[in-house]
C-alpha cells in the first residue's frame, strides 16, 4: 500500500515522526491521560519539527507537503498517544485549513506562519448545544454593526480553545436585519467578550483540550469574517471533507497502536502452556484486526491522494472516515479481550486506546452522518430519475 501512496519524502517523514513519536510522545501518553493534562511540551516541540503545518506551502510558514503527509504523521502519532495526534489534528484540519482554503491574503499572512510553527493554537467552533449533526441550525449571531460585528451564542465541544491564539467559528451574519446566512469569523484569544467553560471531563482523549465556548456580545473587526461572507456554509462543509480524512488517518493509529499491544501480548502471555496466539481462536482475532486495520489505511490514503489530486472526494472521505472509525472501535474491543482480564487495568496502555476510539465514531460527522452522506452519492441521480 505504501508503494502506492507514499513517495520517498512521506516515507522519511514517516520515519521521522515514528523516532519522535516514540521517543518523546509514548513515554508521557499514559501519565497525561491520567492526569488530564495537556501536553504544551510536545506541542512546541511538534512545531519547532514543522508537525504543525505540514500542508501548508513554505510561503506561509508550512512544511509544503499534502495532505497524505498530514495522515501519516497523524496516524504515527496516534499509535502512540491519541491525545496529542487530536491535538495536531483538531489544530491543523480545523483550526488553520478554513483559514488557508478561504481566508483573504492579510488572514494568511497574519495567522498562518505562527499557526504552522505552532507557536499559536487553532480551534474550529461549529458544534452548539443545539446544532450538532444538524450544524445548520446554528443559533450563534453576528450582527454587523458598524465597522464590526457584535456576536452572540455558545459553541460546544470545542478542541483546543481554551489555549487557542484564535478560533473559527460559525455563526448566522445578520445585516440590516436580514439573516444572510451561515459565515465562519476569526477571533483572537483575550477578545472581549469571549470567555470558555472549564474543560470538559472525557472518557477519551483526555489530554486534549475541550470545551464550551461563550460570545457575549462580542465585537470583533469587520475584517474577521472568513473570506468571502456568503460562502460560510460551503466552507465548513468542505472543511469537514478534507478532516474526515485526516480523522480517519486518526482511527488508523488508534486501531495500529492496540493492534500493535495485543499482538505483543500474544507472544509474551502463556496459557495452557503456550502462547496465547498458537490459539486459532486469537490468531484468527489479530488476523481480522490487521486485515481491517488495512483496509481501512487504503480507504483512507486514497481519499487522501484524492483530494491531494484534486479529484472530488465527499463519498470517498466519509467512507473512509466511517470504515476507520469503526475498525478503531472494533479493533480497541478485540485487544482489550486479547490481553484478558489484564486489558480491563488501567495500568496497560491498551485500555487507553479503547477509551480513546469511541469519540472517532462520533467526532466531525457521527457515523450515522457518514451513512447520510455516503447514500446520498451514491443515490445521486437515481432517486431523481
Ligand atoms: C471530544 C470531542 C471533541 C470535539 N471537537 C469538536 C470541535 O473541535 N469543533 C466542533 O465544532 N465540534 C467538536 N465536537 C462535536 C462533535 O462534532 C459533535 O458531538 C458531533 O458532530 C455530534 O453532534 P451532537 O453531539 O450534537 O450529537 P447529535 O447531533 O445530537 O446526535 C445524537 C445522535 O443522533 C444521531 N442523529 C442525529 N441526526 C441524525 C439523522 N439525521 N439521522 C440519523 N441519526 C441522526 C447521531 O448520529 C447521534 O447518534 C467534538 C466532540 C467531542 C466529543
């Protein structure tokens, strides 16, 4: 699969972030899991490797690679600590590509190098406590004012917003009265009237940032809007498109690193007076997990070549993000039972990692989304004929 997808550059980056990942990120996964915490030191040193704006051109500050190069640092990330491979995703997917994709050329030249360097955070803020998969009933507004926008609402579930230099966010523009519909808008931390709640308590993905976000009527230049005003909908949408695919890249390193921890058991854990994996009943177990863990890396690193390729990608990112998703969970399950009772324990690694797959089946479009979206492709034209 990798002589298909991978060029000689994305394997040295491979490489790179595999010694990084192991060195630097495996040591801590469990103690910030445990403790809740975020890990700033990774962080910074994932910038300072250009981890944090790998698809952005060199021109503006990024590593000048695609998309596929993001997966793969993603999915070696996540082998090891899906916390912090969250963190980088949530930043660069959501937090810096609607400014890249969209944004006019001051918002590039203003936010983008700091962004990739890593010396600032993004977040992306489209989910409300009422406008979840139903992202169209945004109730947040922004009332143009003026030479400003004076914004109201709450966003919910917001990745790395309370360290965030600046959040995207969606919100109904609202001028002369009339709703113009959905745009997306910039604001930089510290802004009056911006405030967050604490952050949310997780089953998962515990050492990254996530929480409530409040706008209370906040003033933020005319000059933040996104873009082109009229094309917020439309930009969030193909916002979400390009991160499946890096969300599924996710769900291949959480399902790779249990894989990886049961199949180790397998060997070292004796019963009846043999390893455990000279059982049909186990082998055939970490034959399924490898054969889906497969399949779900050529889902994924195709939709990601699609899109690197300028191909339409909608149907293929969804699938790849629903296939991926739902391996991680299955395969997290299936190396719990491996290891036994011992998988139950928190102080075996494994446990994280179920713990850690769950919200991949929820997060950037549930997989019942993803069914929505997939059928709809391929129902297109002939339900209407
Ligand atoms: C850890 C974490 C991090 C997150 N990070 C971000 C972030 O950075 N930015 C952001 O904007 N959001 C973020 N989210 C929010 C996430 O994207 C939403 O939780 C998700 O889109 C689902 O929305 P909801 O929770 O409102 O569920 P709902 O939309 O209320 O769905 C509840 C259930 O109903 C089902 N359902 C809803 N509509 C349909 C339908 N039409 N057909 C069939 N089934 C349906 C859903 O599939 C789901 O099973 C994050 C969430 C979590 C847990």
């Amino acid at each position: 699969m990798e002589r298909l997808y991978f060029s000689e550059e994305h394997k040295m980056l491979q490489e790179m972030v595999r010694d990084f990942a192991k060195n630097e990120v495996a040591p801590i996964a469990q103690e910030i899991d445990e403790k809740g915490a975020f890990p700033h030191d990774t962080i910074k040193k994932m910038g300072e490797l250009g981890l944090m704006g790998i698809p952005w051109s060199e021109e503006y500050g990024g590593t000048g690679m695609d998309l596929t190069a993001q997966c793969i640092a993603i999915e070696e990330i996540a082998k090891v600590c899906v916390s912090t491979a969250a963190t980088m995703m949530a930043h660069t997917s959501l937090g810096t590509a609607p400014i890249y994709m969209f944004g006019t050329e001051e918002q590039k030249r203003k936010y983008i190098p700091k962004l990739a360097s890593g010396e600032m955070l993004g977040a992306f803020g489209l989910t409300e406590p009422d406008a979840g998969s139903d992202a169209a009933n945004t109730q947040t507004r922004a009332v143009l004012t003026g030479n400003e926008y004076v914004v109201n609402g709450r966003k919910a579930f917001c990745t790395n917003a309370g360290f965030a230099g600046v959040i995207i966010f969606t919100a109904v523009l609202v001028e002369d009265g009339e709703d113009k519909g959905i745009s997306a808008f910039l604001v930089d931390a510290g802004t009056d009237g911006l405030s967050f709640d604490p952050p949310e308590k997780k089953m998962g993905w515990r050492a990254s940032d996530t929480r409530s976000v409040y706008f209370d009527n906040m003033r933020i230049p005319k000059e933040n809007v996104l873009g082109d005003p009229s094309g917020g909908f439309k930009q969030f949408l193909r916002t979400l498109t390009s991160g499946r695919i890096t969300i599924g890249a996710l769900s291949i390193g959480t399902a790779a690193g249990a894989y990886e921890l049961a199949l180790k058991y397998s060997v070292e854990r004796e019963a009846f007076g043999k390893a455990i994996n000279r059982f049909q009943g186990v082998s055939f177990t970490l034959a399924d997990m490898a054969t889906r863990i497969q399949a779900s890396r050529h889902l994924v690193y195709h939709a990601a070549w699609l899109k690197d390729n300028n191909f339409p990608v909608i149907k293929e990112a969804a699938m790849g993000k629903l296939f991926a998703s739902e391996t991680a969970m299955w395969v997290t399950t299936q190396a719990i039972q491996v290891h036994g009772g011992y998988g139950y324990i928190k102080e075996y690694d494994v446990e994280r990692f179920f713990r850690d797959a769950k919200v991949l089946e929820i997060g950037e479009g549930t997989s019942e989304v993803q069914r929505i979206i997939i059928s709809r492709e391929i129902l297109k034209g002939i339900n209407a004929a």
